[in-house]
C-alpha cells in the first residue's frame, strides 16, 4: 500500500484543491474520535451492559459539539465534489449522464457500505440461530448499524445533484436561500403552530442547503468566510438561548427536542458557522498540504476513511468487550479513573479499527479502469434513480431497525414505510445493483 499512495500522491494534478481532501478525512476522523469519547459503557448491579452518553452525564460539555459536530463540513465537501464531477461527465459524454454519474460517485459509498451490511447480517444470523446472545452483544447490534443513517442522507445528496446544479447555474446564492427559508418555514410550522410530521422534511432542506455552500464553493463564491462564520455562530447561539433548540448539536438521549433528528434550523446555522470556520483555516492548510508527507498521509487516509467509519464502532464495541471478558472493570463515566483509561481504550480501538480496515479496505477502491463511465440506454437514467432510491430506504431502514430480531420481525419507519431488517436488506442490495448495472458499460 505504501508504494501505490506514494505514487497516488506524486501524480496528484497541480489544479487539485487539496483542502478538500484534508476536510473530508479530518470530517470523518472527528465523527470517529467523537463516537469513541462520547461512548459510556457501564454494568448495573445486575449484570446488565448498558452504552450510556458521556454528554448526557455531563451535560456542560455538551458545548463542545458546536465544534465536533463536523458532518455539515462533510456534506459540504460533497457539494464541491458533486459539482466537479458532473461537470466532467457531461463535457466528456453530452446529453444523460445520471446513471453513470450515479455510480461513479457511489462506487467507493456502496461497496464497503454493502460488505459491512453482509458481514454484520451474517453475523446477526449466526447469533439468533444459535441462541446466544448478551446485553453487549445485543446492544452491538442496534448500535453499529446507526451511523449508517448519515451513507442514506449522502445517497440523497448525490442524487438531488443535477436538479440542484441546474438551480446553482441559475440562482446562485438565490438556490442556497431558497433552502434556508424552506428550512426556516418547516420550523416555524413545527414550533409556532405544531403542524404534525412537517419537521421531517428538514432532513432534506438542512442538509441540501449545506451541500449546496459546496456548490457555491467550486464556483470560488465563498469569499466572505469570516461573515459567514460570525452569522452562523450568532444565528444558532440566539436560536438555541432565546428558542425551543437544545444546546447540543447531537441527538441526546430522552430530549424532546433534537436538533439532529430531524435537523432543525440552528443545525444549519451550525454548519453555515463550521463551513465558514474551514475555510478561514483555507490558507495556512494548503501551506502545510505542500510538504510531500503531509499530503501522503493525506491520500493514504482518503484511500480508507470510509472503510474506517463504517467500522470504527464495531471496534470500539470489541475492545469493550474483550474488557468484559478480562474482567476489567469499568468506572462510572466521567470520574477520575475513568478519563485514566480514556486514552488506553482509544488506543485500542485505533488498533481494532486498523486492522479491521487491512481486512476490508480493498472493497473501497474504485471499478476496474476496462469499465466506460457512459450510460448504455434511455432507460440507465431511471433505473439509476429507482436504484438510489431503493439503496436510501433500506440503508436509512438497517440504520434504524439495527441488525437484531431478524428473525423476529423488528420493524422501524422510515418516512411512511414500516420495514423489517430483512426487507432494508433486501432494498439496499436491490438497489445497489441496479446503479452499478444501469451506470456500467464494458469498454469494447
């Protein structure tokens, strides 16, 4: 691996915004130092594992999400991304390109996303027919599918692209402003008159907006970083002190009112603040991104990182449970001893996150260089779109149903849909089949 990053990172294109990068790895990387900090494993007197927040038995450090709450810079990332993309694709091909960008964009998402689904169900299975089980173990398999809510959000984003582009073109900053209203309105009729179910549509209007700054980004219109950082500080502190909004930026166990779930308003005036703050840091990072090891480290963590999220709480869930099984003992969070074993648990899950990505890193690189990123057919284009849409309900299904009770038929919602883990399943794998196929033309 390391001579393949190094030659990657000696044939980076001189024109290559080697920032984003840098924000995409530090992205996820927060979420997963994030993940493992927060976490609070505890055992009750009667035996009975039970994975606690830290930020609820702490609740003053809740504060510290308006920092480490980074996936709005993710999503925003994406935008950039998005555009360039698409762009390409339709000077190089002209006329629909949906399909073939859909899979290009999705190739290195779905595939470790799908692995990580098969394993974990396989798994599952082998547990529940085997009739064994524990309280870690069972709360292992509802806690490691959730993240898998942010791949459902990210698979929506890159299919609302071209329609959301072809606005940009038009608009400008008009398109982003059309989503912050929109987003402002759905609270406004949440809040002021209590209108039912009208919240969720927020998961749509708050993180489009975000993805739409990326737009603005790759078109070089983001040039008043510190105003919007300011707004954005000052909009989501008077929200939060003088509105319904609760101060964290996660979902907190047992609250009313999250701001993540769905997203409210102050989330996005959250990420118009964090969005602003990175590109205030723009300058100095390139200069650091110009020395020859920062920028191969750089490639090398791209080349894993979405390996890394998917597994990264499996791992801080192994080295938990191999505690359990030294019979370690685990302090009540937040005391002296426990932050004393903080960076030795970290440590660890570094180590099970590492090799758990050595086992699964391959399945994120790209298609074979023989496939023509060209749509073959009238049809690619809505096979494609049926494909994402299938692969968002059963991702955003496993997310919420977890991968206990599949035999048993667990059920979540998901939007108006009531889904069992076997029918997520089933979707995800459907429709990631149908963008590979309707995207994919074998050259000759």
């Amino acid at each position: 691996m390391g001579s393949r990053v190094h030659e990657l990172a000696e044939k980076t294109p001189a024109g290559r915004d080697r920032y984003i990068d840098l924000l995409r790895v530090a992205s996820l990387g927060t979420v997963v130092i994030g993940h493992w900090l927060m976490a609070a494993v505890t055992v009750g007197d009667d035996g009975r594992t039970e994975v606690g927040n830290l930020l609820a038995v702490v609740p003053g450090l809740q504060l510290l999400t308006w920092a480490l709450q980074i996936m709005p810079v993710f999503f925003f990332v994406g935008g950039f991304s998005h555009a360039l993309s698409y762009r390409s694709l339709s000077r190089k091909a002209p006329g629909s390109v949906y399909a073939a960008f859909l899979r290009a964009r999705l190739q290195r998402l779905l595939r470790p996303t799908m692995v990580f689904i098969g394993v974990w169900g396989v798994a599952a299975l082998v547990v529940q027919l085997a009739g064994e089980g524990g309280a870690l173990l069972d709360v292992s398999l509802r806690l490691v599918a959730q993240p898998l809510w942010f791949i459902g959000i990210y698979l929506a984003m890159v299919a609302f692209t071209p329609l959301l582009l072809g606005l940009h073109d038009r608009y400008g900053w008009g398109a982003f402003g059309g989503l912050v209203l929109a987003a402002g309105g759905v609270d406004f009729a949440r809040f002021a008159f209590g209108v039912p179910y009208v919240e969720f549509l927020n998961f749509a209007f708050v993180w489009l907006a975000v993805h739409q700054l990326g737009f603005l980004r790759a078109d070089g219109r983001l040039r008043v970083p510190a105003a919007m950082a300011a707004a954005g500080l000052a909009g989501a502190a008077a929200l939060v002190a003088f509105g319904p909004y609760p101060l964290s930026m996660v979902g907190m166990p047992g609250e009313r009112v999250s701001n993540m779930a769905p997203p409210t308003f102050a989330l996005l005036c959250h990420g118009v603040w964090l969005v602003g703050a990175v590109e205030l840091l723009r300058g100095p990072a390139v200069r650091w991104l110009a020395r020859p090891r920062v920028w191969r480290g750089v490639v090398a963590a791209n080349g894993v990182s979405m390996t890394a999220f998917l597994w990264h709480l499996t791992a801080m869930l192994g080295v938990y449970g191999a505690l359990l099984a030294m019979h370690v003992r685990l302090p009540e969070p937040a005391t002296a001893e426990w932050w004393t074993q903080v960076p030795l648990r970290m440590a660890a899950a570094v180590v099970l996150t590492g090799l758990l990505v050595a086992a699964f890193r391959r399945f994120e690189r790209p298609g074979g260089a023989r496939e023509l990123p060209v749509a073959p057919g009238v049809l690619s284009g809505p096979a494609a779109a049926v494909g994402v849409a299938l692969c968002l309900f059963g991702v955003l299904g496993i997310s919420m149903v977890g991968f206990g009770g599949l035999l048993e038929g667990r059920t979540a919602m998901v939007v108006a849909v009531r889904m069992t883990a076997p029918t997520a399943v089933g979707m995800a794998l459907v429709g990631w089949l149908l963008v590979e196929r309707a995207g994919r033309r074998r050259a000759g």
